[in-house]
C-alpha cells in the first residue's frame, strides 16, 4: 500500500514539475534535461564498461561527493564513474566535472526508470551522497546484488523515516547495504530502528574544503579592496541578513564584502537601495585602476568567487540563519575565520560544532550582532583563537573520504571487519 502511494506521489511529482516548466525555468531545465535521457546513456555507455555510479542531489551533495570521486579515479583507473544530479543546480554547475566520465540527470524515481537505468548502467557499486533517498532505485540495486552504499548520511528523530508512518521506510533502508554517517547519534538512531548496516566515519566534505585551501588563486582586484582595511565577508547573503549587517556598518569602521546568494537584478538593487548611504562598488564593475580607499562595501555580484575570498577578511558572517537554514561554513572555518550566522543552524552538525569549540556565534538580532562583533573586533586574541579554533576543527575532520574507500574495498573483497 505504501509502495503504491509512493509511486502515485512520484508520478504527481513529475506531473507538477511538467507543468511548472511552461512558467519555472529551474522547472524547465529539470524537464529538458531529462529528454531522450535513456537514449544519450545508451549511447555513452558501453556494455564493457566498469562503472561506479554517484549520485548527488545538488550543488552541496556534489562537494561531498567530489573527494570521493578524486578518490576512486586515483584508486581504480580501470572503472569509470558516472555523476547523476538531481537538481539543475548541481548538473548546470558540473556537468564539465573533468574527473566524472559520465555525467547525467538522474531520471525520476519510478519503477520502470529505474529498471530501464539500471539494465543500461550495470554499475558495479553506487554510491549516493547524504540526503536523497529514492527507493524504487534502491530496492532495484538490492534486487541486482548491487552494494549501495550511502556517504556522509546523517539522520535526526524527526525526518520521515522515524515517524508513525514511517515503517515501510524503514524497510527500505534496510536495504542499503551501508550508511557511513557523520556522528554517533545518526547510528544510534538507525540501531534503534534495527539498521544495523552503519559506521561513524564522518563528512566528506572537510576533504573538500580543505583542497579548498591548497588551490587558492589570489584575487587582484580583492586584494586592493582590502588593502588596510578590517574586513568582514558575508557569504550566501539574504535580505534579513544584509539589512542586520548594514545596522553593524553604520557604526563600525570595518571594510565589507557581501556575497549574496541570489545575484539576480532584483536582489542586486534591494542592496544596492540598502547600502546607499555608504560608499560601494559591484566586483564586476571594479576597473583596474580604481581607488578603493574611500570605499568601504563591495558586494561580489557574480558567482562561483566565494570560497577564494575568504583569505582577504578577518571575520566571516554566513547567511542564510534568518531563512531556511545557514549555508555552507566550513570554507569559512577552512581559513581560520571567526564565523557568526543567525539562530536556524541546529540541523547542521558542523555549525554546533563549531559554536561548541567557540570557532562560531549565534546571533539573533542586529544588536546582538554588533555587540558580538564589537567584541571581536575590540580584542584580538579572541579574534585569533576563535580563527584557530575553527581551522582546527576543520583539520581534525579530515579523511572521511579515504576511510570510506578503505572500508568498501575490504568489504567487497569480504574482509571488512571494522569496529563501528
């Protein structure tokens, strides 16, 4: 019965993102990007091929599963890995990723898809990275034999899985042949529900990030922004964090560079209404002689620059806290950056992480953030050792990715023995 709702509700899933292409761009990319999809795979991949597939929902899921590709290509040079995306947003950004051999949307999770996918791919393992579940994909690959495994997963009581209603789920999670999550309490929770397939191994991403570091370019025409100057860079910005950072401006004489998360033309004119009393400059409008001495705002009005940025600043601010939930941290921590964002953070284990080695601050409202900011930037000791105390949470992290690995090669050689 489960089964057949959830079949119904993928089918009325697809109906509606059919639909909301005829208006929705993201709708259409996700609609167009799917056509002729079984006829391109046939195409590409041939029946010799050793693939391992990896499955990223989206732009995130992509940094955590990028070491682990870098990984595999480096590990086994004989197999091929095929990327699949769900959202447009992961495959618009990555589908020239030069370390996938294949790269695709994923088709939509329905029975016959996933047959038709699976016939086609033949993966010798698959790999999906945290969040997405698609069961009919899974109980497919269980049906094959196929060892499906998922990275850097990380549970919670409340998620569907945990609830009333959520025993068939569970059963489908069972048949994962593992889960390599983050922390202790996501293993509990799934040995409480009779999920014994799972290890604490931590996120991938710290491997990202902190490649992230070693490949750092420096950027000219940042650097003379911030040259003399005390600054902070807010990253993935929204407007309840823009207009809480344009309080704090009014009366610090900290330089800012704002990195919004939407550059589109609208939200660039709400910032530039917002910080009109304040000297500014567009980062694609900076010419390469001009005087940035009186200036103190640069918003970044372009994408992708972000996490190269971050060594021009002394504190960093993540948006995102005032909305749905903060964005990505730990670039930040990567660099040895104080960190602040606001109060919807708790469903990000990184950023209790953080607050809890006092590498990172909570703040609720725009006194809170002058006042927390006021303090940082009044005593430089505590403004290095918050640095420091993220950069080494970030350090400390690290290896996910090779532990990973190392555990699939010895279970599918069948010498895993791992005490977890």
């Amino acid at each position: 019965m489960i089964r057949w709702l959830y079949n119904i509700g993928i089918f009325l899933y697809g109906l509606c993102i059919h639909i909301g292409a005829v208006y929705n761009d993201k709708a259409k990319s996700w609609k167009t990007g799917r056509q002729f999809i079984f006829a391109a795979l046939r195409l590409q991949i041939k029946r010799q091929d050793r693939i391992i597939w990896v499955h990223c929902a989206s732009y995130g899921e992509f940094e955590q599963g990028k070491p682990l590709i870098e990984r595999l290509k480096q590990q086994r040079p004989d197999h091929k890995v095929l990327l699949t995306f769900f959202s447009p947003s992961g495959y618009q950004h990555f589908q020239h990723y030069d370390k996938a051999d294949y790269i695709f949307y994923l088709p939509l999770d329905r029975r016959h898809n996933a047959k038709r996918f699976l016939d086609i791919v033949h993966p010798q393992c698959i790999f999906f990275i945290k969040y997405e579940y698609w069961f009919n994909y899974i109980h497919e690959a269980y049906q094959r034999h196929i060892p499906f495994y998922v990275v850097s997963a990380i549970f919670h009581p409340d998620q569907y899985f945990f609830k009333i209603y959520g025993h068939w789920f569970r059963l489908q999670l069972r048949k994962v042949t593992y889960f390599f999550v983050q922390d202790e309490a996501s293993r509990q929770l799934l040995l409480r529900y009779r999920i014994p397939q799972c290890g604490v191994f931590g996120d991938t991403r710290f491997d990202t990030v902190i490649e992230t570091v070693k490949h750092t370019q420096a950027n000219e025409t940042v650097r003379r922004f911030c040259e003399g100057k005390k600054v902070l860079i807010a990253g993935s910005t929204w407007e309840p964090d823009e207009k809480l950072l344009h309080e704090w401006m009014l009366t610090s004489d900290y330089a800012l560079i704002l990195t919004p998360h939407e550059v589109n033309p609208t939200h660039l004119q709400s910032i530039a209404r917002l910080f009109s009393d304040m000297p500014c400059v567009y980062y694609t409008q900076a010419g390469k002689g001009q005087d940035f001495s009186g200036i103190r705002v640069m918003v970044v009005d372009t994408v992708g620059l972000l996490k190269m940025l971050y060594p021009y600043a002394q504190i960093a601010y993540i948006g995102g806290g005032f909305g749905k939930g903060i964005h990505n941290t730990l670039e930040a921590a990567t660099f040895g950056l104080p960190i602040l964002f606001g109060p919807k953070y708790r469903h990000f284990k990184e950023a209790c992480d953080l607050i809890d080695c006092k590498g990172a601050f909570c703040v609720h409202n725009a006194q809170d953030c002058i006042q927390t900011l006021e303090k940082l930037s009044a005593d430089a000791s505590l403004l290095r050792q918050s640095g420091e105390n993220a950069r080494k949470y970030v350090a400390q992290k690290a290896g996910a990715s090779d532990r990973v690995l190392d555990y699939v090669s010895r279970f599918q050689t069948g010498s895993s023995d791992l005490d977890n």
